[in-house]
C-alpha cells in the first residue's frame, strides 16, 4: 500500500517480539518494510489491522508466551490480521495456524516478503502457510535495516543458523544451517549507524562464531577488523560465543582493537565434563578454563558472563556441585540460569534420567545466589576507579538521573547535572554499588 505524502496512514502495524536480540533485529527489518509500505506503526497494546508476533521456541515457556500474545493480539481486534514469525512458526506452523485470528506463518525465512503476503490475504482473506524446510535454505536473507531510532546501541544482524546440534537445542532445527551476511551489506549497515549519531553496535547472530565458514572469503576476525576502521563507531560487543573461537590467535588479535567492548558472553552450559558430554557440547572444562585464563592475561578487567543450564537429563548432585565449583573458581562477572526444558525432536528429550523439576528450582536458586555473589564482588571492584558510560535513558526510578553501560556491559546511574546525557559517553567516577549496578558522578574538565 502505498500513500501520498501528505496523507495519514489508514492501516495499522503492530509488533511483539519475543527472545533472542537476533529476533529483535529482525523485527525491526520487518518494521520498516511496513513503513515504506505506508502503514501507521502502532504499540501492541493498541487495536490495529495487522499484528506480527515475532516468536521463540527455545523453551516450552517461549511456545507457551507465544501462545499468549497471539491470543492478545486476537482479543484486541478480531478482525485484525495476526502474521506468526520466527522459530516457533517455523517449527509448528499447522499449530500455530489452528490458533483463532492467525492468517499467516513465515518462519524463519521469508520475512522479506511478510508485507506482500499481509496484502495478499488483504485482498482475498485466505490463510498463508509461508514456512519452507529450512534445512534446505543455504543464503542469508538479507533484510538491511535503513531507518534507525535512538542514538546509542544498534543491533546488528551478521549471521544466521547453527550446525552444532547440541542435544538439548531446538534451534538448528528452527534456524537452519550457518549462512553468513555478506561483508560489504555488513559494513554498509555499519556505516548507516555511525551516520545515524549510534556510538555502539552489537553484532548478533545464532552462531556468530561461525560467522563466514560458509562464504569462505572472509571471518568473524576480519569482520571486526573491517568494523573497527569505521570512523564514528567507538564500541563493538560481540553477542553470545562459543568458546572454541577465542583462540590464542584470536585473541592476540582482539586485544588491541580498543573499539571491542571488554566482554565476552562465552556459553557454558555446565561446568562439569559428564555433563558437557552429553549435552554434545565440544569442549572440556580445562579448555573452557585455559580460554578465560588467556582472555583475563591479554586484556585486564575483563568481564566474562555466561549461561548455566541446571537439571539436564543425568544431572546428579555431584555433577551439579562439579559446576557450582566450576563457576566459583571462574568467577564470572554475570551467570544467566535457566532450567533445562525438554523439546520435542532433539536427542535430551528422549535421555534417561530426565531431572524433576523440584531439583531443577533449587538448583537455580542456590546457581542464582552464587551468580549475585559473583556479580556483585565484581562490581565492587570498579568503585573509585574512572569508567566509560554510554547513557541510554532516564533512570525508570530515581529522578535526575540517566543510566547507560561500560563497556564491560554494567549498568551506571549518575545525576544529570542538567543534562541530556542519552548518547553521550562521558567519564563517571564510580562511587558505591547501587540496587541494580553501580552508581557515579561526572567527571568535569
């Protein structure tokens, strides 16, 4: 639908996205192409023509929550076009098309094309099965991002797929194989965010580290490289990694781009070797533990979080005090927790010895506890020392204060002195550590 210039928009887009920051990238692909098409973007929780649920199935919870605001979306108008995206349609779309209100599933590919489907069933009112075997699908789908609000992060989508085929993980299911964004539509992208005032962006993808094997001319290393000579970008973060790519090479390489944000998600799983093994994943603790040894000897202060699945199919207690053990040692600056959820169609699901779900609550609680403890010693190191903040938003809570992140990626409250601080990044002296990270001041002249 295209509109005139000067006239108001007389169709409504919504959107709800539901996890990974990927996810969220491509909502926004999705968003603008509804721009350009000449619709109103309206927040979800108003009454509009087409909602676009933008799902995620790594979880039961996640295909539950998904449920949920398709349902929402139907209650607020049920005359509304409900488009079902992402993992959960692409891994159950008859399911997800038999819920009231839904019109049309994409999946994980062919998003690019979501505004001409919604006009198709504009025009003739018939349901649309878009998912394709994603096996199959062997490119990127480019959907380049041109318009950008705010003025601190951008996400920035480099890959897509996974071929590690951990056993407990729907998403190379969901995802399909590695497919890599070509270099130059990368640095494009990169270029249109220094331009648009963004200081920071954050390269995501399934499987970053994988990022090139496919196209075979170029590598997550060189990437970064290529990124850190864009004049106006000052910080790149790297999403979630797989241990194995932080080499000693790689390593030795990264240690002096001073644009790469000192922190690196590196996914564990489990800090015991039994359990490692059956959740097919390809490292030791004794590698896991040499990676953080040469990333902490090559580039001081780093912080290193990482997520723990807790009550995996065999977990006993030993091996559940093997990682808790394993965690201390590491002493990670952050730990995400989450029990694990079996899913239909990976190998864990059908694992002996499948772990209660009592167990796996207090396993979390006593992982959490240990993860605060962990959390919070590491930010108390930084109280009296100087740090960089990237101010995003006002503080939600205190009034007259912003809040924004170190490069570490630890939240910083100050007072704004009168300021507009959103996109500056400015010199805070750490004072004390507050309620949800740490709080400072302004350092003048």
């Amino acid at each position: 639908m295209n509109t005139d210039s000067n006239m108001v928009p007389t169709k409504r887009a919504a959107f709800y996205t539901l996890g990974c920051k990927t996810n969220q990238y491509d909502t926004e692909a999705m968003q603008e192409q509804f721009e350009k098409a000449g619709y109103q973007i309206v927040d979800f929780q108003e009454e509009s023509d087409v909602y676009v649920v933008n799902t995620c199935t790594v979880t039961n919870l996640g295909d539950r929550k998904s449920r949920q605001i398709i349902r929402k979306a139907h209650r607020s108008n049920p005359h509304g076009i409900i488009a079902v995206v992402g993992c959960y349609a692409q891994q159950a779309a008859e399911e997800v098309l038999s819920i009231e209100g839904v019109k049309l599933a994409v999946g994980t590919k062919n998003r690019s094309k979501i505004v001409e489907y919604v006009e198709m069933i504009e025009a003739t009112g018939d349901t649309i099965n878009a998912v394709e075997d994603i096996m199959k699908i062997q490119e990127f789908e480019d959907t380049p991002i041109s318009t950008f609000s705010g003025k601190t992060r951008g996400v920035l989508k480099i890959q897509e797929g996974c071929n590690q085929f951990c056993s407990y993980c729907i998403i190379p299911y969901a995802r399909g194989p590695i497919r890599s964004r070509q270099p130059v539509s990368v640095l494009e992208e990169v270029q249109r965010l220094a331009d648009n005032g963004f200081k920071e962006i954050v390269l995501t993808g399934i499987h970053i580290a994988s990022y090139g094997k496919d196209l075979q001319i170029t590598s997550l290393l060189e990437l970064l490289q290529d990124i850190h000579k864009v004049d106006g970008i000052q910080r790149i973060r790297l999403g979630s990694l797989e241990p194995n790519l932080l080499s000693k090479e790689f390593v030795s390489v990264i240690k002096d781009m001073n644009k790469v944000c000192r922190h690196y998600h590196i996914s564990m799983q489990s800090g015991c070797d039994a359990t490692l093994k059956r959740m097919h994943r390809r490292y030791t603790t004794d590698e896991f533990r040499e990676i953080v040894n040469g990333l902490r000897s090559a580039i001081p202060n780093v912080a290193i979080t990482t997520d723990v699945m807790v009550g995996f199919p065999g977990e006993t207690d030993d091996e559940f005090a093997q990682t808790l053990k394993f965690v201390e040692d590491i002493a990670f600056s952050k730990i995400h927790v989450f029990p694990y959820s079996p899913r239909k169609g990976t190998p864990a699901a059908s694992y002996e010895n499948q772990v209660s779900s009592i167990i796996k609550e207090k396993r979390s609680r006593e992982l959490i506890a240990l993860g605060n403890r962990l959390e919070q010693s590491f930010m108390e190191g930084f109280i009296g020392k100087q740090v960089e903040v990237l101010f995003e938003e006002e503080h939600p809570e205190w009034d007259g204060y912003y809040e924004g992140y170190t490069d570490e990626y630890i939240r910083v409250a100050v007072p704004d002195e009168g300021q507009q601080l959103e996109g500056m990044l400015l010199p805070i002296l750490i004072k004390e550590v507050g309620k949800n990270g740490l709080v400072g001041g302004i350092i003048n002249g």
